[in-house]
C-alpha cells in the first residue's frame, strides 16, 4: 500500500513535470517570431530518494522518485554572438560610408548629360560659335552665358558638397549645427542603449540569483548588445549573475547597474579651444570630437580613433579630410582646383598685353578688356568653386563686347580694324585639349571625368566591400538563427513527447487508482 | 548556401524570402535596363565605361561642332569662288574684249563712250563684288569685317585719284579661322588686295584687276577728249601695254581661287574622316552603353521563372507546412 500510495505521489510529480515541459514548449512557440529570442530546452533528470539501500531491493525502489527537471536551458554560443557583432559593426561602418559617398555620387551622375562635364562642353561649344562670328553681339552673349551656367554648375556642385560635408557631423565650429547633426542624434541613441543595459543588468542582477538563468532577460541583454554593435566595436565581461561590463579601451561604459561612462559631443573648434590647438589649420581629425564623461567626473577626451568601426566609425571616418578617401572635402579641394585653373588661363587670355576687345560704336579694336577677367569670386576672396562667377561688368549692357577676342601675334601689326580677328578665340578653344599644369597635366574635361571616375570606383568599392560583409553577416545571423530559433517541427515533437508522457502517467495513476480501490474493498 | 546545421522553421522562411528577393531584384534591375536601355544607370555600376562615355561623348559632340563649322566655312568659300568666276568670266569676255577693241583705235568718238561707260561700269562692279558682306561682314576686307573694303575716290572733273583697299593687307594678320578638329583650323578668308589689286595715282601704286581696269578707263577719257596726234598714239600703246595685265588679273584671281579650292577639299577630306570617326564613336558608345537586347531579353525570362519558381516554392512550403497540419 505504502508503494501504491508513493507511486501515486510519483505520477502526481511527472504529471506536474510534463505540464511544465509543455508550458516551456508553448512559450517557445509563442515566442517563434520575436525577434531576439532564444529557443530553451527542458532537461529531464531523474529524481532520487536518498535513503540507505543496503541489501534490500524493496528499499531500492523505495529510492526511485520518478523525473524532475533539472533546468530549462537557453540555445546561446558565444563564440557565434561575438563573430555576429564583430562583422555588425563592420557593416554599419561602410554602409554609413556608402551612405555619404552614394550622397556625393549622386551630384556627380553625369550619365544624363546635366552636370558639369555637360556645362564645360556647351561652354567650348559656344566659344567655338564665338570663334565663327566675333562680331556677332548674340554670340558673344551666348558665350557669355554658357560661362555663367558653368560657374552656377560649380557653385551648386560645391554648395551640395559642402552641405553633405556639415550634413552628419556639423560644420565643425557651430553648436548648433552639431546638436542638429544626425551624429548627435546616434550619440544619444546610443547612450539610451546603455542606460537599457544598465537597467537589464539590473533586473538580471535581481533575478539571477542562483544557478538557473534568467532566460528572457538574457535575450532582452543579448539584443541590446547587438544594437549596440551596430554603433561601434566594444569589450565585453559576462559576470556569473548574468550581467555584463561594458567597456571600451578599458574605459568602463556600463558596469552592473550603472552607466559609468556617457558619450559627448562637441565641434572640433570647441575641442581644439580648450586643448590649444589652432583650428582648423592644425586638425586634421573630424568635425565633431566624441569625449566619455564618466560618473566619477573623468573625462576621457577626444576617442574618435577608438571608434574605428560601427555607424559612429562611419559618420566620423567620412566626415574627415583624410587623405586619399573620397570625401567630400577631397572632392571640393579637386573642384577648387578645376575652377582656380579655368579662371587663371582664361583671365590671362582675357587681359593679354596682344588681345583686344570691339569698340561697337566705331566698330574698332579696344584695349579696355585689360582689366576686365572673366571670371571673379563673389565675395572677394581667392577664387573657388564655391565663389567663382562671371564678372558683371561683361553681364552689364554692352558688356559682351569687352570680351577679349583679337589677338595679334606680332603686335606690330596692330590694326584698329580688324574686329573680324578672332585670333584670341582660337587660343581659347586651344586650351580645351591642352594639358594644365595646375590640373597636374590633365585636360579640364579630363580632369572632371578622372573625378567622376574616382566617385564612382569609391562607390563602386564599397558597395563591393558591402555585399562582401553582408553576405557575412548574413551567413553568420542564419547560423545564429539555425541555433536559436524556433523549429515548429521539433517543438510539435517535444510537445507529443510529453503529452504522450502526461497521458501514460495519468493511466499509471487510473491503474494505481482502481488497485487501491481493490485494496480497500478487500476488507468489506 | 550550404546549410550544415539543423533548419529551423524560421530560419527555412528567411532562406526562402532572402532568395526570392534576391530573384526579384535580379528581375527588377534587369526591366529597368530594358526600360532605358542602357547598362550604365548609376556612374558606381562601371566607373571606367563611365568615364569612357563622357569621353566618348564629348567626342561625338565635337564632331557635330567641326562638320557644323565646315558647313559655314564651304559656304562662305562657295560664295567667294561663284563670285570670282564671274570676276573671271566678266574679264575675259567683257572687260579685256573692250580694251582689245580700243586699242585698235578703229573706233570713232560714240563708241570709245560707249566703250569707256562699259569699263566705269565694270569698275562698279568689281568693286560691289569686293565689297560683298556675307552673314554681315565683309569677306573680302580681311579681319577688318566691319570696314568697307573698297572706296573710289574721284577728283572735282570725276577722274579717279585712287581706289583703297581699307581691309587687312595681304602681308597683315587678315586670317580669319574656323575649327575644323582637334586644334586644327583653316583659313576662310582672303584678302582683297590680292584678289582686286588697287590703285593710286599720287604714288603710282597700280594692283590687280582694279590697277588694269582703272588705267583702261583713264587711256580710254584721253582718247575720247579727241587729243593730238601724239597723245592717241601714247594712249593706244597704254591700251595695248594694258593687254596682258588682264590675263595676269585672271591668274592673279585664279590662283586665290586655287588655294581656296584646296581649303575646300582639305575640309571635304576631313569631313569624310570626322563621319568616319563618327561612326565609330557611335559604335563604341552603343558597346558602352546600350544594352544587348537579345542577351537581356533572355536573361529576363530565366530571372522571370527564377522569380516564379521561388515564390511557388514558397507557397508550397506554407502548404506542406509543419507538423501542425498532420496533428
């Protein structure tokens, strides 16, 4: 009886193990589409009444207890999450530099005859219909024209990248502009994942308290950990209770419940101030500095070549001058560059000592273009692509005819009739195909379209450079998936087995049941 | 994809969904380039036949500028070579017959007149020919265009002192260029003091066909006046000295004509090759830009049966399903 009554007690347990078994397999299913979960398994372990057994084979099965679960364990693999985030932050890094130079590419799509390389053909165009007729009032205006879109073209082309330059990190001396900036937005996005971590690690550090996980809140952990990669690379300890030190370059970002280090953001004018550095001559870095401020009152200045890698990599490799990457800032410096050169060789022709301009009233040769360029900077400063425009004294009325078009090679022969001599226009169009020194021996149409290439190889580079990461990343998300993930089928399986389970130990217990009724009517 | 681990529901859908995206955009990209047809829809998608179209391009358009610029040019040299030969017939079958005719001196009083209001006649318009505008300038007067090359300058009795060429003398920089290439120009112009000569009785300066004729005219007033004796004998031989400078005018002109024609067939030449090259550059463009239709058209269908194949695929792992429907 005393058996009947323990067998009894036994199915009571394993039916309470499989039900259990069964609310473990029906949260998994619940949870197969969430994002971040991981699968959890039921494991079974035997349970056992640890009574002296001896020799005596009753007391042996005295001491069998039936099943228990041990504990639900988590699908995780470390290995697999760091090689993840890793490869994450690699990603968000170019997909931000493809982000800036897809922006620059896109002013320079001259595939559809619009842009400047357009502008400078119409612009020889109309010289050469100057060449055709140098006294023609309306040629000389067209010309005129063609030369004011060119420089518009420019001054667009300059203002966009300027625009795109400030766009993520500022303008680099304005507060303002930086608290406006995307950047400024990610740094505070990212400081909210800290503070969500630290708030995690608090509720794991309340919950963990002894051997058995925390399932849930570990996949809460884990995902802000990846949305945390997606901004920068980090170092990470995993403590017993499950909470996690974050840290960077061995500066403490989160630790147990507390954000310990917050990131900051000023201009790289404000920074340069206070470290004595003149700006923007002797920074070479980028228009924002990040600084960690930490609870204790440190303050960890200037960490942009920590951040290397992750969306804030990317904003801040981008926003720099540096050398040989196609930013922005190269590509202005290459655009002054076309400009600067296009206005210095046509100036020159303009005012040379030999070239004259057409006095339409008396229809004679003038030398009152010898002060007049062609091209000027609107504001006064050296010439840029920025600035570059058309004098207005060659916009005014009549002011076509102080376009320089005569020349005479032997200056002897001066004659103040011969407005027809379009010996200046000739020079002019000869420029077209000769090789300037200030555009290191390149064409002016060549050296655009040298630019245009180098935009697009950039492009082109790292949208290669992306497929490639992505196809890692994708690679290892699915074998993150493969082993963390729901399966329908094996869940449908877990849960036969241990319905089939519960139905065997309630048929145990209807047999124990009718055993002990036999029992008890024994008596009567 | 090879998959060495177990597959998880969730991890068979993205699978799937991943490779019908996949599908789609191939299909997806390859419309559009039927839609423009053109390979190149961003200067990323092959930076080298980018900057190889710009140049193409550019090139092309230059040669719609040079065979534009050669059009006027033969114009304008068509115009100047009619006018010469009518110079030149003029010359020879009017001009140079009336001196043949007075020189003689075979004629009486009525018909030297006759003869001599021939000539001034002829002067006119020898010297309206000089002074022809085309497109508003003057062609004949060099780089001075707006200058009226040709002025007559006629004493109180209405004898000719002088007729001045105003233009850009021959030995000057009269040239005026037109873009034929690549920094290749040719000369459009010529001179009018070396197609009509002039003439100036204070220096003595007597040119060309102008010279000759105005000499002609000032033998034939002598003549006509009824002088002595010894001035129609001065007079005839004048007349008959006068003879052979209207053959040297002819060559004289001829020889402008010649070099023309020559600037006219080098032109010719050039724009044979410049179709040539067109030709070409349209053919390398096409090879950059333009998509193979044939090639894309069946790359199309297989994308297009890539597409429909996952999507039923798809739809069929729905329907087989799980477990669940065999419960």
């Amino acid at each position: 009886m005393a058996n009947l009554l323990s067998a009894l007690n036994m199915n009571a347990n394993s039916l309470k193990v499989n039900e259990n078994a069964i609310s473990v397999v029906s949260n998994n299913v619940a949870n197969m589409n969430t994002i971040g979960y991981h699968k959890q398994t039921v494991n079974l372990a035997t349970r056992t009444n640890e009574i002296p057994i001896g020799n005596n084979v009753y007391r042996q099965i005295d001491s069998l207890a039936g099943v228990q679960i041990a504990s639900v364990t988590r699908s995780t693999n470390k290995y697999l999450d760091n090689a993840y985030r890793g490869a994450l932050a690699q990603l968000g890094c170019l997909q931000q530099q493809q982000n800036n130079i897809s922006d620059i590419a896109d002013l320079f799509d001259e595939l559809d005859g619009t842009g400047i390389d357009a502008g400078l053909k119409s612009f020889f165009e109309a010289l050469n219909d100057l060449n055709n007729n140098p006294t023609d009032s309306t040629a000389r205006v067209a010309f005129l024209e063609s030369a004011q879109t060119l420089t518009s073209l420019m001054n667009t082309t300059a203002e966009k990248l300027q625009e795109q330059m400030y766009s993520q990190l500022g303008d680099g001396v304005s507060a303002d502009a930086l608290a406006d900036s995307p950047f400024a937005a990610e740094i505070t996005n990212i400081n909210d994942l800290f503070q969500q971590l630290a708030d995690v690690n608090e509720s794991l550090a309340r919950t963990q308290t002894g051997n058995l996980t925390a399932n849930n809140l570990l996949d809460t952990r884990d995902t802000i950990l990846d949305k945390i990669s997606e901004y920068m690379d980090f170092d990470l300890e995993e403590y017993p209770n499950g909470t996690v030190r974050l840290s960077l370059n061995g500066v403490d970002l989160v630790k147990g419940t507390e954000v310990l280090g917050k990131f900051t953001v000023q201009t790289a004018s404000e920074y340069c101030a206070q470290q004595g550095i003149t700006y923007p001559d002797d920074w070479d870095g980028a228009l924002a500095v990040v600084n960690i401020e930490s609870t204790d009152g440190r303050v960890f200045g200037n960490i942009n070549d920590t951040i290397t890698t992750g969306k804030l990599g990317g904003y801040l490799t981008t926003g720099s001058d540096d050398a040989g990457t196609v930013s922005a800032d190269y590509i202005l410096g290459k655009l002054d560059q076309l400009a600067v050169t296009i206005a210095d060789i046509f100036n020159a022709l303009q005012t040379d000592a030999n070239a004259y301009c057409i006095d339409p009233t008396t229809w004679t040769l003038s030398d009152a273009n010898r002060n007049v360029n062609i091209f000027v900077s609107s504001d006064g400063g050296a010439i840029s692509a920025t600035n570059i425009k058309i004098n207005d004294d060659l916009l005014a009325d009549g002011g076509q005819w102080l376009l320089a078009t005569a020349y005479f090679d032997d200056p002897a022969q001066f004659d103040a009739n011969a407005v027809g001599n379009n010996s200046n226009v000739v020079n002019m169009l000869n420029t077209r195909e000769a090789a300037q020194a200030g555009l290191g021996g390149l064409t002016f149409e060549d050296f655009y379209s040298a630019l245009v290439g180098s935009v697009g190889t950039a492009l082109s580079n790292i949208d290669g450079e992306i497929e490639a990461q992505q196809s890692i990343v994708d690679n290892l998300d699915l074998q993150r998936t493969a082993e963390y993930s729901v399966d329908l089928n094996s869940e449908l399986t877990d849960l036969i087995k241990y319905q089939t389970a519960y139905s065997a130990a309630a048929r145990i217990f209807t047999t124990c049941n009718s055993l002990l009724d036999v029992l008890v009517s024994l008596g009567g | 994809m090879t998959i060495s681990q177990g597959i998880s529901s969730q991890m068979l859908y993205t699978i799937l969904q991943d490779g019908m995206s996949t599908n789609y955009n191939n299909y997806a990209n390859l419309l559009a380039q039927i839609a423009s047809n053109s390979k190149l829809t961003s200067i990323a998608d092959d930076p080298v036949a980018t900057v190889n179209v710009l140049k193409t391009q550019k090139g092309l358009d230059n040669i719609e500028v040079y065979l534009e610029n050669i059009g006027i040019a033969q114009d304008e040299i068509t115009e100047l070579d009619d006018m010469l030969d009518s110079l030149n017939d003029d010359i020879v079958s009017t001009y140079k017959p009336l001196a043949v005719q007075a020189a003689n001196g075979t004629y009486d009083t009525d018909s030297l007149q006759a003869m001599l209001q021939q000539l001034e006649g002829g002067l006119e318009t020898i010297i309206q020919i000089g002074n022809t505008k085309f497109n508003g300038d003057y062609i004949f007067a060099g780089t001075n265009v707006k200058t009226q090359p040709f002025t007559i300058n006629k004493d109180a009795d209405g004898n000719i002192t002088s007729v001045t060429y105003n233009g850009t003398p021959a030995d000057g920089e009269y040239e005026r260029y037109v873009q034929t290439g690549d920094g290749t120009y040719e000369v459009i112009n010529a001179p009018g003091d070396s197609v009509f000569g002039y003439y100036d009785s204070a220096t003595g300066e007597s040119e060309g066909i102008i010279g000759t004729m105005v000499e002609t005219i000032n033998a034939l007033k002598v003549l006509v006046e009824q002088p002595t004796e010894a001035e129609v004998t001065a007079a005839n031989e004048a007349l008959y000295g006068l003879l052979d400078r209207f053959d040297e005018s002819v060559s004289q002109i001829t020889t402008v004509q010649t070099k023309y024609a020559s600037a006219y067939n080098n032109m010719e030449m050039a724009k044979t090759s410049l179709d040539a090259t067109e030709v070409n550059l349209t053919s390398v463009l096409s090879n950059l830009k333009d998509i193979d239709i044939t090639e894309v058209s069946t790359d199309l269908y297989s994308a297009m049966y890539a597409y429909q194949a996952s999507m039923s695929l798809l739809s069929q792992v729905y329907q087989t399903g799980t477990l669940l429907n065999y419960l």
